[in-house]
C-alpha cells in the first residue's frame, strides 16, 4: 500500500480554485486550467516511470478512475488510418484511444461477446 506525499489538498469553497499545502505551510493556488496541466504533465511523466502500470485493470476499484457521465464520441484519426475513441473524464478530461482497423474489429467482438455476458447476468439475476 502507498502513502501519499506530504501535501493537502483542498478546493475552496465556490469551486474556482485548489490549493495545494506542504507540511511547511507553503501553498500554492491553482486554477482548474493550472490543474489540467499538472495533471496532464504528471501523467506523461509518469508514462516513464517504473514499474509500468499493469496490462489489465486492478481488482481494487479505488485504484482507478471510473465515470459514468456517458460523454463520448467516436471520430477518425486526422493523423493515422484509426479510428479515435473519446472519452470524458470529469477529473482528467477527455482521453482519446486511437484504435486501428484490426483493434476496432477486437473491440468490436469484445463488447459483443460482454453485452451477451451482461444479458445472461440480468436474466439469471430475475430468477
């Protein structure tokens, strides 16, 4: 199990800002748009760092970022033959998979084969 580091964190109270405190006291007071770049620059530095983060999801929930808020589109790639899944975060903003053809015919048979799982689900759950 991780610790966090020594740093607390708190939006104030009209939700226009997040101050960030270390154990001396100092503080730092950052827009959301000041936010979105840190967390997009600790992202991408992380991305280097070892160990890697695993290839499937974690068991434990709270080890991942989870939404339900259904904003999404799908959209070519303006920069390869792909196709571009885009997804919103309301923490981390809009994440875009770009998936080429032979991936888009994987997920396509992957969310097949899960809604016919989930169908089994429901009906066995009515039983």
């Amino acid at each position: 199990m991780s610790t966090l580091p020594p740093i607390d964190v708190a939006v104030s109270d009209d939700g226009s800002h997040m101050e960030l405190r270390d154990r001396s006291g100092a503080v730092s007071r950052l827009s959301a748009e000041q936010v979105d770049a840190l967390v997009r620059d600790i992202a991408r530095r992380r991305a280097g760092m070892r160990p890697v983060q695993p290839a499937e999801p974690p068991l434990d929930r709270d080890q991942i970022h989870t939404a339900d808020n259904l904003l999404w589109t799908v959209q070519p790639s303006p920069r390869q033959p792909a196709v571009e899944i885009c997804v919103q975060h309301p923490g981390l903003g809009w994440l875009i998979l770009s998936l080429s053809r032979a991936q888009v015919e994987d997920l396509t048979a992957s969310l097949a084969f899960s809604s016919h799982e989930m169908m089994g689900f429901q009906m066995r759950s009515r039983d």
